[in-house]
C-alpha cells in the first residue's frame, strides 16, 4: 500500500517561536509526526505501537512552505516515507509499525 499527500504548515505556528528566532525553520520532530499522520490518515496503519528506525533530515523546511509526503507500507511491518518541498527531498526514513496478530 502506497500513498501521497501534500502538507503546508502555517507561518504563524507556535513551534517558530522558538526555533530558531531570526531565521526559524520546521523542526525535525514536526516533520516525523507529519509524515507518521499521514499514513495514519490513510485508514492503511496497522494496529500496534511504532518505532522510529531511521530518519534523515536531508534540507531545512521555512515557514508556509508546501511539502509532499510520499509513502508505502511493506508487508514486513515497515512505513517507509520521503518527503520533499520545493524541487528537493527533506526527509526520509522508516516507521517500524508491529502489526497486530
């Protein structure tokens, strides 16, 4: 199972506010729950707790910058994701998903 979505975070959001003043850019973290929502959003998520088991920050992310978050799900219990914005991959990384018996 395979899917895509697009994701603007707004300008005025709080987490800017302190990261970093004068220059802010999208946290990390922000990223990793937007991609782990949107393949929850897709009703295609196993039930069961998630692991991080890898992720990489590849470019910062600017306040009201649109991005595309790209998934798929293997039938071994991974979420893979990639996400870019503006012509060029962010992040990636992989979501260990335990399915439920």
């Amino acid at each position: 199972m395979q899917g895509k979505t697009s994701w603007t975070i707004a300008a005025d959001h709080p987490v800017f506010a302190g990261h970093f003043p004068g220059r802010p850019i999208v946290p990390g973290v922000l990223l990793l729950d937007a991609a782990l929502h949107a393949i929850w959003q897709s009703g295609h998520l196993p039930g069961g707790p998630c692991r991080i088991t890898s992720a990489k920050f590849l470019s910062p992310v600017l306040p009201g910058e649109t991005l595309v978050i790209a998934w798929q799900l293997t039938d071994t219990g991974l979420a893979r994701f990639e996400i870019s914005g503006d012509a060029r991959q962010v992040a990636s990384g992989v979501f260990g998903i335990e399915v439920a018996p």
